[in-house]
C-alpha cells in the first residue's frame, strides 16, 4: 500500500470526526438515522476515494469502519456522553453508514476492466 490512500484515510478519519461532533448535536430518532446514516457513510466513503484514489477491500473495510464509528460517536454524544442509554437507531444509522461508505469505497468496475470486452 502507498502513502496515498494512507492518506485518504487519514482526511476520511478527520471528516468522519468532525461529522459525528456535528451530528452529536441532533437526536437519532424520526427519519435522522435513515437519512444521515447514508448520508455520513456516502461522505466518508468518497473523502477516502477522492483524496486515496484507492478502491481496493481493505480501504473499503476501513472507510466502512470510520463511517460506522462516526455514527456511534456520534450518538454517545447525543446521549448526553453516556448519561442516558444510546437511542437503538443509532445502530441502525452507523450500519446503514457503514454499508454505503463500503460499497462506494470499493464501488464498481467498468465494463472491460478485467480485460473482457462484454
């Protein structure tokens, strides 16, 4: 692995940091978790392609894996840092979050890039 996608991981791991001391700020409850959840896991996933240029398993996993502990910071915050029980649909957003920075991390070859042309 080079520096690169290190690298993007690095910028993805700051942007999920930040992300979860923003939406630390609102209650995980309505529709907040089925839209931010992606949302995050969308945000995370293209930071660590975008500055990385990498769509290799490993990097997804990774990007899956700062998304998902974004969203969970990011609801112990909401839960008044521990005082109150975590909300059930923060687990629901972190893997929903998870899920998405996965699969637009690894995202999908192009027709003819295993050298078939189709």
């Amino acid at each position: 692995m080079t520096w690169r996608p290190l690298l993007g991981l690095a910028v993805a791991a700051a942007a999920s940091a930040l992300g979860a001391l923003l939406l630390g700020e609102y209650e995980f409850t309505g529709t907040l978790p089925f839209i931010a959840g992606p949302l995050f896991g969308l945000v995370v996933g293209e930071v660590a392609v975008a500055v990385g240029r990498s769509r290799t398993v490993p990097v997804a996993a990774v990007a899956g894996l700062l998304a998902f502990a974004g969203i969970a910071w990011a609801g112990w915050i909401d839960s008044s840092e521990g005082v109150e029980p975590v909300k059930g649909l923060v687990w629901v957003a972190a893997g929903l979050a998870a899920a998405v920075a996965l699969l637009r991390t690894v995202g999908r070859r192009p027709a003819g890039a295993d050298g078939k042309d189709r």
